[in-house]
C-alpha cells in the first residue's frame, strides 16, 4: 500500500477549537509588550543609524536572511515533532502548524491577533536582551547586534502575516508586486511545502533558503540525528506510526526520493485551499518535484 493512503491526520475543526479565549488574551498582552518594546529598540537606534546608516542596513539584511531560517527551523519543529495537547508550547507553535496542513484557508480567516500574537510572544525575550545590550554598550558591535536583533523579531512578526499572504487568492496589489519579485514569499513557491509529507520548504518569511537546505538535506539530517539519538519517530504524532514510519524510510539518502513524487497525495491539506488561479501557475524550484 502507498505511505500517502495510510495518512490520518488530525481533525481541523478540533485542532482549530484548541485556540482558546486564555490563550487569546495571552495574544492581546503580547502584541502590546512587543510594539512598545520595537517602540523602545527604534529610539535607541535613532542616532546610531544617522551615524551609521550602512552598519545597521546590513544588520537588517542580515537579519532578514536569519528570520528566514528561524522561520524554517520553528516551522519544521511545529510540523515534525511534539503534539498539539503540549502545554503551552502545543497550543502556540504545534496546533497553528498543524492545523494549516489540514485547513490551509483557515489562515486567512484568522485577524490581526491570531496570526501574529505568536510571534510576538516569542520576540519579547529577544527584545529585551537587544534593549539590554543597547543600554550597555555604544560601540559597532553593540549597534550591529541591537540592529540585527531588533530587525530580526519585526521580519519574524512579519513572517506570519507574509505566509498569510501567500495563501490569499487577490492579495493586495503592492503584495502580489513584492510576491512576484520574491522579495516576500511567493505562493507558488510554498506550493511546495504543501504538498504531503509537508517534509521541505519549510522557510515562510522569503523561503530564500529553502532550495540550498534541500539540497544540503538540511532538516532529513536533523531529523535522523534526533531519531538516532531519542527514537521518536518524525511527524508521529500528526500521521500515525506506519505513515510517518514510511516517510521517514522513504526520506533517507538511499531512500527512493520521498512522498512528494509519488503522484496524487490522498490528505486533505494538498487538495484544498491552496489559491487556485496562483497554484495554477507554480513551477518546480529546480531538481524539485512537486505534488499538489
Ligand atoms: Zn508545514
Ligand atoms: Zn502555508
């Protein structure tokens, strides 16, 4: 039997009932701790940037590449490992993943709050060891790094409203423009993820780096180690033991080449919700076979 017919995925309208009202106030507070603390980190770096301007647009280059691998990372730790019933981090970072998979237009339902609260839950931290380290110190690298640090929470508060853009079938026009220049993600890019297992392309700010982390096998080597070392079994809990078993056969290096190739996928998340007239579009990133 194909691995893709044995997936069972969890429910979209319970794994969407796990937003809860508590958790929603946490959202609310967050938002508003996070812009007063970006609020606080802009008029500390006011004079550094007239003095340096070209010290801190590296920083906030450099920074756009680094929320773009964070978004990887974070994205694929939600996908791959761990349960929504988590607390605490099941119903922040895991349920959200999750569901998207199952609803993907479930996102562009979602408001301000629900999209973005998140990730400014987890930037507050960083905020504050940035605010710190400005307090501290007002030298080149103390400027780079608050720079770097500042810009690299607002592209991650970016980075969920940019993936939910990528799903929107008319996205705003100046959006669609920077969309088509990837200079945002593009939606016909993250097509790709979407197609089952969900194993690549996990980058969601720019996905600039989800072609060379593909090709270095950055995430089947992470996941192989994490194996090795624990015995989880990748994406466990969110297909079963056999489906996830068999992908995870089929994504080692002498493994056939993966899930993705093998025609039709049977799960709900690559039949629906991707915006059609755009998906209609999407080509393979280069070596790159997709399933949607
Ligand atoms: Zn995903
Ligand atoms: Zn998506």
């Amino acid at each position: 039997m194909d691995a893709h017919k044995k997936l069972r995925q969890r429910d979209a309208l319970e794994l969407a009932s796990g937003y809860s009202e508590r958790f929603r106030i946490v959202e609310v507070s967050a938002i508003g701790v996070f812009f007063l603390l970006l609020a606080g980190l802009a008029y500390q770096l006011w004079d550094p940037t007239r003095r340096s301007p070209w010290l801190v647009l590296s920083a906030i280059l450099l920074a756009y590449l680094a929320a773009d691998f964070v978004s990887g990372l974070v994205h694929w730790l939600g996908d791959t490992w761990g349960s929504p019933e988590w607390m605490i981090i099941g119903e922040s970072l895991i349920r959200p993943f999750r569901e998207h998979h199952v609803d993907q237009e479930a996102i562009t339902r979602h408001d301000f709050v629900e999209t973005n609260g998140s990730n400014c839950l987890i930037s507050i931290p960083v905020a504050v060891a940035a605010l710190i380290i400005r307090l501290r110190g007002d030298d080149d690298l103390s400027i780079f790094a608050v720079s770097f640090l500042g810009s690299l929470i607002f592209w991650v508060f970016a980075t969920n409203q940019f993936h939910k853009w990528a799903h929107l079938s008319d996205p705003p026009l100046v959006v669609a423009w920077l969309q088509r220049l990837h200079l945002v993600l593009p939606p016909e890019h993250h097509a790709i993820h979407h197609a089952a297992p969900f194993s690549k392309y996990y980058c969601i700010t720019v996905g600039w780096l989800n072609w060379p982390l593909t090709k270095l096998r950055f995430f089947v080597a992470l996941e192989h180690l994490i194996s090795m070392l624990t015995g989880a079994l990748p994406r466990h809990d969110d297909f079963g033991e056999l489906a996830a078993a068999e992908t995870e056969t089929a994504t080692r290096p002498e493994g056939t080449g993966g899930y993705a190739s093998e025609g039709t996928s049977t799960c709900s998340a690559s039949s629906s919700g991707f915006p059609r007239k755009r998906a209609a579009t999407a080509t393979n990133e280069p070596g790159e076979s997709v399933t949607r």
